[in-house]
C-alpha cells in the first residue's frame, strides 16, 4: 500500500542513483536516535548503519501494513484514490493534535510512515514514562565544530505526546513545518526510512540459504520492484541484512553448532549417522556422517565407489572427504561424508573405518582414489578385500612436468595415452612399454619406473575385466566437490557448509527422481530396426539407453573381416573399426568377438561390457552379422534395469534445509495459499478485485488482533478510528549479534574530548543528563 501510495504521488520519474546521493560528502548513516528518561535535547544514543551491521527494530517490520490501517480508519483507502490529490493522501497521514495511539510504537510507524512521503527523516528526541516526542532528523543544533558535514538544521517539526500509564499515547502538540527543503524522491536514502518490509527479508533470506549470492539476491529484489528506485531501501542494507542472518544462523561455536544440527537430523531420521571425533583438548579434530537413504542405496551400488579430499570449503582449511558410488541412472550420489583435521593415514583410516561400520561392515568391492600415499595405506589397512584403483587422470596431469626433457615432446605423449589405452592384452601393453621406452631415452626416468612397478593398480588392461561403471578417474567426487562453488567458500562456517551439504543431497535426489520418470515414464525411440535393440531400451533406464544407442549408431564404422569357428564351437570374429581422431584422419583397430551359440555366450576383447556394464559396438555388429535377435538375460546388469526395486528411493529425505525455523515453514506455509488464490485470479478482473478486497479486509481483522492501532481519531469527517478490542501479542525480543566490542562508559577518551563534552553540557558529571564522562581516563 505504501508504495501505491508512493507512486501515485510521485509517479515513476524518481529515479536517483548512489553517485547524485553522495555528492562528494562521505556517506554517514543512521537510522533512528534515542534518549534515555530525563534526557535534554543535546545529546542522541544513535543507532548506527554501517557496512557491516545494522541494529534493527522488529517492532518496525509491518511499518507498510500499519500505514494501511491508518489510511484505511482515515477513509483514505485504496478504492477512492481518485478523489484525492498527492497532498490530500500525505496530509490525512499527518498526526493531529488530541489523536491517541495505542503504544509508542504505534506513534512511532504512523509518524514515519508519514515522514517517508513528505521527504524527511525521524528522530526519538526524549522517550520517559510520561512524555514522548518525536522530531525532525534535522532538529539539532549544528555542532560548534564541524569535522566533515553536518545534517543538523534545529528544525523545528516534532510531535510531543504524553504517555498513560496504561501505555497509550496521546499527541499533545503537533508542528509539521520544517526549515529545510524535503526531498521525497530521496527518502529511499534517509537514515530512518532505510528498513526492510518483512516481505523483502523473508525473500532474502529463503535466497540466501538457497544458495543465492549476494549480488543476484538483491538484483532479484530489484526487478520484482520494477528497479531500484522503487525498492525502497539501498543495497547496503540488503547486503547488511544478509550478512546479520547468517551470523544469527550460526548463533554459537562452529563445533557446538554443527553438533546440536546432527542430534536434530538425527531426530528427524533414526537411522542418519554421524560421528564426531575430539582431541585431548575437546577441540573438533574429524567428522563424518551419513544419512540413512545413502545407507540403503549402498546395498544397491556398493560395486564401485571414488574417494577423494578438496580444499576450500570452509574457513579452517579443513579437507572435504566424499564416498561417491554410481546409481542406475548412472548418476553420482553421495554415499558419505566427512571434513577431517590433515590428510594423513590416521584420519583417513579414523573414516573409513567409522564409514565402514555405518554401511554394517559391507566393503566396497572396487574403491578408485588419487595416489596419495596416506590414502592407499588406509584403504590397505581398512578394506583389504577391496580392489583399489588410481585415479588416472592424476597420471597423466604430471606427463607435462615429467616429460618436460624429452626432445619431442608431443610424440612422447601421443606414444604414451597409446600404450595406456590401445593395448588388448598385458603381452601388448608390456611390449609397448618397452619400446616407448627405447624409442624416447626413458629407461632412466624414476617416474615411470615407479609408475610401472605398481601398473596393476591404475593400467586399464589389468583393471578393465573388472566393472567400474566407466570410471577412470575421481572425476565424479570432483564433480561433486564443484557443486558447491558458489555455495561455500574458504571463509565458510563449518555449519554453513553442512547447510549446504543438505541441499547438495536434496538436489541430487531431485535429479535422481526425474531420471526414474524418464524411465519409467517415457519411451525411447529406436534408433535402428533391430529387435534387440527394443528389448534393451525396454529394460535399461532411461540414462543407460542413451549410452546403448551411442554405440549403436557407430555399426556401420565396423566390418567384420574374418569369422573363424573353434573345434570348441567358439565363433572367433574380427571386427575392424574405423574410428575418427581428432577430426582429421581416420585410424584402424581391429578387435576380436567371441560368440557361443550354445548358451548364447559372447565377449570382446576391449572388455567394455565387464569396465561399464553395456555392450560395445563390436558385438552389435556381431549380433547384425549373425542375424540374432535377442539378447540373453544374463548380460542385462540388475544395477541398470529401470524396473528393478531400490529399497533407498522409498526413504524420505529428512535434510535439505535443516536451518528452516518453524516460524519460517509457518511464513511459507501461508505463502503457499496466497500464491494459489494470486494464480487462481490473475485471469479473471473480477477475481483480481475479489482478492484485493478480501486481502484487505483480512490485513484488518489481523491487526486488529495483533497490534492495535489508533484508538480515537477525531478526524475533520468526524469519523473515529477503530479500537483494539484484544491486547497486542507480546513475543520474544530479537537475538542481536553487534558489530566489534559493545558500548560501555569505560571507554578512554581525551582530556580534549572530555572538556569539550564538559563545557558544552555546563554541568559536569553531577546531574548530566547524556553519557557519563570518565573522570580520570583522559589521555594526553
């Protein structure tokens, strides 16, 4: 309503940029000063707006709907606009001498409510038990020293009321001329019209722990107000806001905080698991955790699992570890979680063994991770029974650095990625590595001696007989430790980055049960007349189906060149294909595909089918050669069939936003109805006028409960305001975090400063009205 009534007066062309408001002069902000009881008009408590923090007043959140009622008890309400002009709508606004307000604070919004639309700014010039006066910002007398600028014009507008011992205030007298010129274009700027609707903080805060940053909240914000002239407040207090919540978010100690939301998780959901690990002096030393959909996803895919650490995900420098396994869709999903205090063996081995004991003792059957030395002896120590493999992407980022003597260094590389990967058999890739040896000098070189004396842990051909669900490298856990870039940063809280945890999972499993409606829900079209084909689709997931048509589509790059039939009755066939590199020239590999007729057992020797769970091209062209149909069972992975039952997609997630206050879910809640009443209308004027009668007429019977408002008015209509038939709530007062150390009088100041405060007050400290003077803390 405020801002309805802003724009009809002064229409759109209000526009006003942070560079015209400066005009060279060092911003100074404040919002609203205050005195104690008894307090004579030389002296203010100002409540400071700096770029860090902002002291509020809750009171002030329904500032816009406390100007609503006052119209509305003034028969100045939004349906009879038209009758009156812009000065007609702010004059109704003005207090009138003999009005009764139900508290101070009821004053206090009216009054700046109308000082927002004049163009000027409120002080609380005295505040007691009897008397309460309110005055023009500028309502001081300059300062006989002037440092910078001055805002003080001893204006002369102020209300005075007096206070009833029941609470109530009644204005006792009114002056509304000012000496200054108003501006309320630039009321946006002043110091007690910059506060945020409750409206605004909740839409900045939701953002806030959705993952928003800064910048693009507040722009956000921008265009729904159709620009930042409308807005209301500048983008300093938005930033300031956000940065208040946050502080209040985490509220405690990092490792108390994150302590007291694990025992609420665990409230939530009985079986998540976490466990916290201290050092002698009770400092948090590692910690590690995981929820009980993971749990049950691992009984599915415990297969195959990456394990890797990143940096800079929170201000104490502490490793993120993540256990990341592959789900039906082919999808990452977390399996574990832990923030560990070094990455050495003894905190790797204090994870895996507490991990380990929260997936009831199952090892996973290939672990693929870095070559970090700690990490290998922990996986040694913990999980013996498992096949570890080294991240080759880790290899082959170091062939820069150790290959960087070699007199051609590009040949080097290309003969290296070529042993690594086009060898079919380990006499092959042993024969190959030899000769790349010979052809460049390397015979010497310690890296590579290394790196073959261990080949069983990271070469494809010793591994590749073993399904890994195409993995190669820690890719997926480094995927995963991307998404949070934007989320969390190097200064973020431990808690804040468990926060954020949350709603990696929660995506993650939106993006898991969209992939089960791809597959269970639509079809895949063929790409080829084969009826193979529509059987495999028919069983795969969606996700797995696209990968099946990729090789499909490359049949017609194979020839079969020769079929040689065993004495065991083996079909022995050579498949040359012709594959195209680097979008320049084409080369030939020639693979052999070995086809039982009995028993319908086939194999390739480039092993694709046993490293990633799908048929590779060379036996599809097998199968189109041999004019086979249907494939058997048995080679259609349980893991990847769209069908199968996941007993972990029947979990419901608990996490996700574990900061969501209950009055927050309540806000949302409610949000929720009126936005369905808002859509339900916006096609229809008639229902459009129906909600906004309704809405107001609701505003009005809430605040009625609420907060009361004007009691009497004795208006020049002679109409009387509505009366509070209920109390107003009393609620908690708001927790507040300020900014460095708190304001106390044992400050040290100056023996200048403490004679310039002595004569100007004329007193001393005997009888002083303002702040104490800390007699004996002067500093020459």
């Amino acid at each position: 309503m405020m801002n309805e009534i802003y724009e009809k007066i002064f229409g759109d062309n209000h526009e006003l940029s942070e560079e015209d408001n400066n005009n060279g002069e060092e911003e100074y902000d404040v919002t609203v000063e205050e005195e104690g009881n008894n307090n004579d008009e030389e002296e203010d408590d100002v409540i400071e707006e700096g770029d860090d923090v902002i002291e509020e007043d809750d009171a002030n959140n329904n500032r816009e709907e406390e100007a609503t009622v006052i119209l509305d008890s003034n028969g100045v309400d939004g349906d009879n606009d038209d009758d009156f002009s812009g000065e007609d709508l702010i004059a109704n606004m003005a207090p009138v001498k003999g009005m009764e307000y139900d508290s101070k604070e009821s004053l206090m919004i009216a009054y700046q409510d109308y000082a927002k639309l004049q163009g000027f700014s409120v002080a609380i010039r005295s505040s007691s038990s009897k008397y309460y006066v309110l005055a023009c910002f500028k309502g001081r007398k300059p300062k006989d020293v002037i440092t910078k600028f001055t805002r003080q014009t001893q204006c002369p507008a102020r209300v005075n009321c007096i206070v009833k011992t029941n609470g109530k205030v009644i204005v006792s007298n009114v002056e509304l001329n000012h000496n200054h010129s108003l501006e309320p274009q630039l009321s946006m700027f002043m110091p007690g019209n910059r506060e945020l609707s409750l409206h605004m903080k909740r839409l900045l805060e939701s953002r806030d722990i959705a993952g928003f940053r800064t910048c693009k909240n507040v722009r956000t914000l921008e265009v729904m107000a159709g620009g930042p002239q409308n807005l209301g407040v500048t983008e300093r207090v938005c930033r300031n806001f956000i940065d208040k919540r946050r502080r209040l978010r985490l509220g405690e100690g990092d490792a108390k905080a994150i302590h007291g939301l694990f025992l609420r998780m665990q409230l939530q959901d009985k079986n998540f698991f976490h466990i916290m690990d201290v050092d002698d002096e009770g400092r948090l030393r590692n910690v590690m955790w995981v929820h009980s959909r993971s749990i049950a996803a691992y009984e599915d895919f415990h297969d195959v699992v990456s394990f890797d650490t990143t940096y800079l995900v929170n201000k104490y420098k502490m490793p993120l570890a993540t256990v990341v396994g592959v789900n039906q869709h082919n999808q990452s999903i977390l399996l574990g979680c832990g923030l560990l205090s070094h990455e050495q063996s003894e905190s790797f081995k204090w994870f895996f063994s507490n991990w380990l004991m929260a997936m009831k003792g199952v090892q996973p059957t290939a672990m693929l991770t870095d070559q970090c030395e700690s990490i290998k002896i922990a996986v040694k120590a913990v999980f013996p029974m498992t096949i570890h493999r080294l991240c080759l992407w880790h290899i082959a980022s170091k062939i820069p650095q150790k290959f960087k003597g070699v007199a051609d260094f590009h040949s080097c590389s290309s003969d290296f990625y070529s042993t690594i990967y086009n060898s079919l058999s380990i006499a092959e890739f042993e024969s190959r590595w030899t000769d790349f040896l010979s052809k460049h000098s390397l015979h010497n070189n310690r890296w590579l001696k290394d790196l073959f004396d261990e080949k069983e842990n990271w070469a494809p051909i010793y591994l590749n007989h073993i399904f890994w669900a195409g993995m190669v490298s820690t890719q997926r856990s480094e995927s995963m430790h991307a998404f949070f870039d934007g989320f969390v940063n190097s200064k973020s809280t431990l808690k804040l980055f468990v926060e954020q945890y949350e709603i990696a999972m929660q995506n993650k499993i939106q993006k898991e049960m969209n992939a089960d409606y791809q597959s269970k829900c639509v079809m895949l079209k063929p790409v080829s007349t084969f009826q193979w084909e529509k059987q495999l689709l028919s069983e795969y997931t969606h996700n797995i189906g696209l990968l099946l048509q990729v090789e499909i589509k490359k049949i017609s790059n194979c020839n079969v060149e020769d079929v040689a039939i065993g004495e065991d009755g083996v079909h022995r066939c050579k498949i040359k294909e012709m594959r195209l590199v680097q979008n320049v020239f084409h080369k030939e590999y020639t693979y052999t595909v070995e086809y039982r007729p009995f028993g319908e057992y086939i194999s390739c020797n480039c092993r694709r089918y046993e490293f990633k769970g799908i048929f590779c091209v060379h036996i599809f062209k097998v199968l189109v050669y041999k004019d086979i149909n249907h494939v058997h069972d048995r080679y259609i992975m349980k893991r990847w069939r769209a069908r199968e039952y996941r007993p972990h997609s029947s979990i419901v997630f608990a996490g996700g936003y574990p900061h969501m206050t209950e009055e927050f879910k309540a806000f949302q809640d409610m949000e929720r109805s009126f936005v369905k009443c808002a859509d339900a209308a916006i096609t229809d004027p008639r229902a459009i006028k129906m909600v906004k009668e309704t809405h107001e007429k609701l505003l009005v019977d809430i605040m009625n409960i609420n907060r009361g408002g004007l009691i009497s008015n004795p208006s020049p209509n002679g109409e009387s305001a509505r009366i509070s038939t209920d109390p107003p709530a009393i609620l908690d007062p708001p927790v507040s975090i300020p900014r460095g150390r708190p304001r106390a009088d044992t400050r040290l100041r100056s023996n200048f400063e403490i004679n310039t405060t002595h004569n100007r007050r004329g007193r001393g400290q005997t009888g002083s009205r303002g702040r104490r003077s800390n007699h004996g803390q002067g500093v020459a």
